[in-house]
C-alpha cells in the first residue's frame, strides 16, 4: 500500500472534554479536521503493533469517519482493528470487546445524548486497555499533539472497506475483524444477571406487570430487542423507537422526562409497571414505571442495596462504592450501613476507572443518568434495566402475595434510609462570559469565607438555610494521586442540604451551567414529608441556591433549559 504524509496545520479547541471531543457535524467535516484529530489519538499511544476497537453509535458520519480512521491506522502500522458491523457499537459494548478481546484501546465515534445529524453533533472519544475513557493524563497528551500537529499519514489507493460482512479481512496490510455488535455484549449480561428468575417473574406476573424500553432511536434498540424480546420472551412490542438513526428520528437522545416523553407518555397511559430508555451511544438510563421516576442517585443507591440478589455481586461480593461529586448521597448512606468504602469522584465516568482496577470499587453512578459497576469500565444503559428487573423479581419472590413494582421499592427505600431530595437545573447554552463571572463571583464568596455563618431564606416557603461550608472541589485520585482541580463550587448548609454550581464539559458551543440542589430528610419525618414531590421538597432551597449565586442576574436567564 501506498502510505502518504499529507500536510496540515492544527486546528484550535482539539482538548477533549468531560467525555470526548464533541463538535457540531460541520466542525468535524472541515478538512483535515477528524484526521488531525485521530493522528494525535495515535501519535500519544504506540500505534503501532497495536489492535484496537472501533465502534460508534449510529449517528451521521460515524461510517465516513470508521473508513477515515481505517486508512490512517493502516499508515501508521496499527496491527489490528476489530469493528462492531456497520461501525456500530454501543459504549458499553465497546467497553466489554476492549477487555474480551485484550485490545490495547479503542476509538469510540459518539456524541452521547447530543442530537445527531448533518447540522448537530459528533464526537470522538479514546478508551485505553482497561475499557474506560482515557484518564487526563492521556487526554491532556492528545489535545498537545493536536496542537503541534503538522502532517498525518494515510493509506491512499484503498477502497473503502465492506463494513457489514463479519468477519476476518484484511485493509491495506492491516488485520480487521468485523464483529456482531450485540453477541458479546448479550453473553456478558447473561453471566451477571439471574435471566432466569426475571424470566419467570415477567411470565407470571405478565397481565398486571407490563414492561416499555425505548430505544429512542439510539444504538440500543437492537440490544433491547436481544434482551427484552429475544432473551426474556416478551413481545416485540415491549421494544419502541428500536431502529438506530443516523439522526436518532430527529430527537434527542437524552434518557430524562423531557426528552423521553415518547417512554413516559406511553407508561401513564398504558398503566406499564417498568419502563425504561437509554441515551444516544447507550450508557445513560433511565427508570420510570407507572407514577415512579427513579432519580438515578436513588437508582444506584438502590442496585447497591439490593446488589446481594444479583449474581455477579452474590459471588464476588459488593467492594467498594462510588459516585461522582454532584450526585446525591443517596448511596454514601448504603455504604455506610454496609460497611464498604465510599468514593466522591469528579463528574466524568473515567474517574471510576483506577478505583475499579485496584478492586476498590463495585457499583457507581453519577445523577445524570449514569450508572453501572466494574463488569466494565463505562456506565452501561442496558445493564442498569437488567439490574432493576432482577432486583425487582427477587423482591417478588420475597413477598409471594404482594406486586412489588418501582414505587414500593422506593418507598421502602425512603423508610430505612430517609430521602435525598435531588433536582439539577440545567441552563443550555448561555454566554460564556455571564458563566465565567458566576463562577469568579462564586470563588471570590468561596476564598473570601464570607457565606459561612450566613443565614438565607425562602421567601415563599419560610424556611432558612445557614452555611456551614464552601469550597471548590479538588480530587486526589486516591490509586495514582494524580489531582484534578476546579471541579465545581459547593455550597452546604446546617441541615446537610447541598448545592453545586459547574460548568459542563460536553456541551458543543456556547456555555451550559448546570445547578444541583440536593436536601436530605430523615426516615423519622413521616411518609408526608419523605414521599412529598420532589419539586416542592426542594422548592425553597433552589430560591435560595438562585440568591447565593445570581444566577439569574449572570446569565440573563428567568428559567432553566431542562430539570432533571
Ligand atoms: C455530562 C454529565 C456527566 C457525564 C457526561 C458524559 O457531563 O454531567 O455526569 O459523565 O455528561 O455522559 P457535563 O460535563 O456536560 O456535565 V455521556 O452519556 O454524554 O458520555
Ligand atoms: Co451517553
């Protein structure tokens, strides 16, 4: 094969954020601009002699951009790619063929939950041999040499590559294997979950306990159908929005009561007992069945509490829990009842890695809508569903005579171990500049110390709040000690309420603050007081999180985009 250096120049803001680089489409399509990009990925590993997954997650471009990466691993002597059919494979899955097939890495072409199509976004994110998202270290090595870069090398004279055939071939020199983009993924939940107790539940409670995944026209709608239809034996029509789009049917991808209205609409109306979504790309999910929204910090909460009725926790034991620092403290209070550590890690799933690697840590979660364990190294969609249908069997099975369904498991949640009341306020696309000067003034209140011992009240509901710490997170990560600095401004009162201010790193223009409000109320209040809503739990402490902040003043803003 005919290898060429072709010239280029670097292109600005290449720094990979919370999760990636993610851009708009156009961005991508500039020229040199995704080659640039993928070189840098190979100058900061050892490319060459290296076998490495690709796989996305539907979305427009990914096929474009599977031959574009084919033809500069090729040049630059990657030994091996190992390929999820028509380029496709959910985050997860991928996280599952890096460790299955010992690859050294992966390129995983995704935006998430963002919108796709030609005029919304695409992203391109590295994991390294563990499965997980490359650590900052390697991040930080990635966005220097896209700084510097001043060629890229490609194979010229190939055509593109049949991606749909499995199977073993060759590109230019180069060992490709195309895989089925579900089969490993599906043995692998099979190893982890009790399928056969879920199974008997689901058939014999099958008139009164009905079950709704969608797919929202993400990657996951031919896992759900492996799973709910093929493995389970529901019906088909169990599964909606299962066809994967390169435009996602023109929505948004995004696993939350907003933007999974096709899932919660249908769950009211049809009196569906279990319903459940995932995002773009397949890590994120969400829970809801009939007049029940889990809040994915009670989601995680609950899977660790009820870990001892799956199989892969019965036998190898719950080590260590974690989640990310905004995400409520739901699950520090199962950790503390029993007995294992419990981590407070920076928002972004890659910080999971190192504590799993070192056998510290089992089960984890972050309030967006992630959650998962370390049968891999990325929040997992699919896998969370699977938990709460083998928790929710095995509480059936303990109680013959009642239906247990997501509002009783709650419920009893909430009476042994009180309630975090958690809400996040999401304020899209802002101005930069209003958000940087909220979070300076923020600081400037932080290092001055002049909130704590200050008194707020809500003016509509009456009740005061009293500062009793203010901080900017930093985290030492406790396995390498490497620390990560400014990972949010938080602000807690007397009470153990919460509030958290950040500025997200996924967004692909513009500014987007994200505000976390979280207030605990203990088991001993009553059941008026721990089942109350939760928007009128945490109505006065969101007015007096908007004070504390101006936010409003800031960010020009009366109203958040989206409430989670
Ligand atoms: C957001 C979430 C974060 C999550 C990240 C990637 O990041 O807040 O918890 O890990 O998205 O999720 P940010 O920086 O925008 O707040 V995914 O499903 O987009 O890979
Ligand atoms: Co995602």
């Amino acid at each position: 094969p005919q290898i060429k250096d072709v010239p280029t120049k670097p292109y600005d803001g290449q720094k990979p954020g919370t999760s990636g680089l993610r851009k708009r489409v156009k961005i991508f399509q500039q020229e040199h601009y995704t080659e640039n990009f993928v070189q840098s990925i190979l100058d900061s590993i050892t490319a060459k002699g290296a076998s490495l997954v690709i796989g996305g997650d539907g979305r427009f471009l990914v096929k474009e951009t599977v031959q574009t990466i084919l033809r500069i691993a090729a040049a630059n002597g990657v030994a091996k790619l190992i390929i999820g059919r028509d380029g496709i494979l959910s985050t997860p899955a991928a996280s599952n063929v890096i460790r299955k097939y010992k690859a050294d890495g992966g390129i995983l072409l995704t935006a998430s939950h963002n919108p796709g199509g030609p005029n919304n976004d695409f992203g391109i994110k590295y994991n390294v041999s563990n499965g997980g998202p490359a650590p900052e270290n390697v991040t930080n090595k990635i966005f220097e040499k896209t700084k510097t870069i001043s060629s890229y090398k490609v194979v010229e004279g190939e055509k593109d590559l049949d991606l749909n055939t499995l199977g073993d071939k060759e590109f230019a020199g180069m060992k490709v294997q195309i895989i089925d983009s579900v089969t490993d993924y599906v043995k692998m939940l099979q190893e982890i979950f009790d399928f056969d107790l879920i199974k008997s539940f689901l058939t014999s409670r099958a008139p009164e306990f009905k079950v709704l995944f969608d797919g929202l026209h993400g990657v996951t709608g031919p896992y759900g159908k492996a799973i709910l239809v093929e493995t389970l034996g529901l019906p088909a029509s169990v599964v909606q929005n299962a066809v994967p789009l390169p435009d996602f049917g023109g929505g948004h991808p995004d696993p939350n009561l907003t933007y999974a209205k096709s899932l919660v609409d249908k769950v009211e109306k049809e009196n569906i007992q279990f319903g459940a979504a995932s995002d773009g790309d397949g890590d994120r999910n969400m829970i809801y069945g009939k007049g029940a929204f889990v809040t994915p910090s009670d989601s995680v909460a609950i899977i660790a509490d009820w870990a001892d009725r799956i199989p892969y926790f019965k036998k190898g034991g719950v080590k260590g829990l974690a989640r990310s620092m905004p995400t409520s403290a739901a699950i520090d209070l199962v950790a503390k009842k029993k007995g294992v550590e419990c981590f407070e890690v920076p928002t972004g799933w890659k910080f999971f890695g190192n504590l799993m690697d070192a056998g510290r840590l089992s089960i984890c979660g972050e309030e967006s809508f992630g959650t998962g364990s370390d049968h891999i190294r990325e929040k997992d969609g699919v896998w969370a569903i699977v938990a709460w249908l083998n928790i929710l069997a095995a509480a059936n099975r303990e109680s013959p005579n009642e239906l247990i369904g997501i509002k009783e498991i709650l419920q009893k949640h909430y009476k042994v171990y009180g309630r975090n009341f958690f809400s996040r306020y999401d304020y899209e696309e802002v101005p930069s500049e209003g958000a940087n000067e909220m979070v300076d003034a923020l600081n400037k209140q932080i290092t001055s110390k002049s909130l704590v011992g200050s008194k707020f009240a809500s003016k509509s509901t009456g009740s005061a709040f009293v500062v009793s710490e203010a901080y900017n997170f930093d985290y030492t990560d406790p396995i390498d000690k490497s620390v990560s600095k400014n990972q949010g401004q938080v602000v807690r009162f007397e009470d153990g309420s919460r509030v958290v201010w950040r500025l997200s790193g996924t967004g692909s223009h513009g500014a987007t603050v994200r505000m976390y409000v979280e207030r605990y109320v203990e088991p001993g209040k009553g059941d008026a007081e721990l089942f109350r809503d939760t928007s009128e739990g945490l109505k006065g402490l969101i007015e007096v999180a908007l004070e504390i902040s101006k936010l409003k003043e800031y960010l020009k803003r009366e109203e958040p985009t989206v409430i989670t």
